[in-house]
C-alpha cells in the first residue's frame, strides 16, 4: 500500500470518528435536553395512584373510552386530595373541589398507564338485563406540589400547617439504617421536624411534625429506599388514639437485624 493511499485511510478514518462523536454528542444533548427535567422533580413530589374510572353505555353514548378516562382521572386526583385533605373537612368541601380541582383532573397528571379495559353489565334493577357498563383501570403519577399550590390557592389547606403524626419503627436494631431511615424521612416532602420519643429492643418510637395527611406520609416513607431491606408500612387508627404509622423492617439476603 503507498504512502498516499496510507495517508488518506488515516485521513477518513479521522474524519469518520469526528463524525460518530458528534453524532454520539448530540444525542447526549438531545437526552440531557429531554430528561433533566423529569430527573428533577423529586420522587417526593409524585403521588403514584391507581384508579378506575366507568361510564354507562346508552344509546346515544359517544366517546365513552375518554369518558372513561376521564374520570378515571378524577378518581385519581380524588385519592390525592383524601391524601392531603383533612377527612374531617372533606364533605364540607364538595362544592369548591368540584369547581375549583375536579373540573380539570387532566392538569395534575403528569403521566399514565392503562393497565386494562373491559365491559361488564351492570346489575342495574330500573333496566331490564342491566346497563353495559365501559371501564378503564389506570395507574398515573400525580403532581402533588400543583395539586397542594391549587388547594392551597382555593382555600382548602393552609399553608405550612403542622401536625404531629407518631411512628413505630419494629424488628430493627441496626443503628446506621435506623439513621438513614430518619434522616430521609426528614428530606420527605413537607417534613419539618423528627424526633424521638422511645427506645425500647425492636421498637423505636419517632414524631414527625408535618404538613402532610398521614396517608401521604406513609407514601413518603414506602418511597425510601432502604438497601439490603424490605419494609412494609400500615396505618394504625382506633377510637381513642391519633392515627399512627407502623413501619416493620424485614432484612434481606441474610442480612442481621442488629
């Protein structure tokens, strides 16, 4: 092969890597463009919901799958505003929500999944041979920090209303994940303060100062990843106590609860 031949392979080989590079770096940019964003909004301020919404099918019923869908959406949002919402207010807000936060569900979610669609009869006793009922079951992300900016602006919550919610902490003796534990519930959405309140073998007591329901809470601690361990969260209601949050912690691949 000549010298000449020799140069030009070099020279198109040269030229063929500053091509695929810059090709490579704008995808790169394409992606960083495109990603970021969703990146930073915080696992925090996403509820995951699943809902199911239902529309019954007449005659003259058109577009029945965005009905559906439509309020499937709402069902959703729903659960998010019981998240957020005082239980004891809720009826006496029926009228605002409708006008103020369910006109326009669509608006709080930020993505979804239609996880089935079917039609069943509906056992309805007025209709003969029931009315065929049209369903969609979805789970969507809903934009907790609009969805609270929207209440807030409505009149429905206040802002940087506290309340204290108690946690119990079972089968865990290992310190450093108790640590990180309590250190990620106090970086959790709307937290502004944890302390403790008991030590005792497996059983450690904590109050968190919040401006969240204890539902949304408890989805805040579900989120955090704690490695090497499963943990399962439950709400402990009775007549005579505030609602509560249990958390059990169950370790993984051999790991000791010490």
């Amino acid at each position: 092969m000549s010298r000449n031949t020799d140069l030009r392979l070099k020279t198109q080989d040269s030229m063929l890597k500053t091509v695929v590079y810059s090709l490579v770096s704008g995808v790169l940019s394409l992606i960083i463009v495109f990603f970021i964003p969703s990146l930073a909004l915080s696992q925090s301020s996403i509820m995951h919901i699943e809902a199911m919404g239902s529309i019954a099918i007449y005659e003259n019923t058109a577009d029945a799958d965005m009905l559906a869908m439509e309020d499937a959406f709402k069902k959703a949002v729903t659960k998010a505003v019981e998240a957020l919402v005082p239980e004891e207010e809720l009826d006496k807000l029926v009228f605002i929500l409708e006008d103020k936060i369910y006109n326009n569900t669509a608006r709080y979610i930020l993505n979804y999944r239609i996880i089935s669609k079917e039609m069943m009869e509906d056992e309805n006793p007025v209709t003969e041979g029931g009315v065929p009922v049209y369903s969609v079951y979805i789970e969507a992300n809903i934009a907790v920090e609009l969805l609270t900016k929207d209440l807030i602006t409505a009149g429905i919550i206040q802002e940087g209303e506290v309340r204290k919610i108690a946690i119990t902490m079972l089968n865990l003796r290992n310190y450093k994940v108790f640590e990180f534990f309590r250190s990620n519930i106090l970086k959790a959405r709307g937290v502004k303060r944890v302390y403790y309140i008991s030590f005792a073998r497996d059983k450690i007591g904590l109050v968190v100062e919040t401006s969240l329901e204890v539902q949304a809470l408890k989805q805040e601690i579900m989120a955090i990843d704690v490695k090497e361990w499963k943990i399962e969260a439950s709400i402990v209601s009775g007549i005579f106590i505030s609602d509560r949050i249990e958390v059990r912690f169950f370790p993984l691949k051999g790991q000791v609860s010490q």
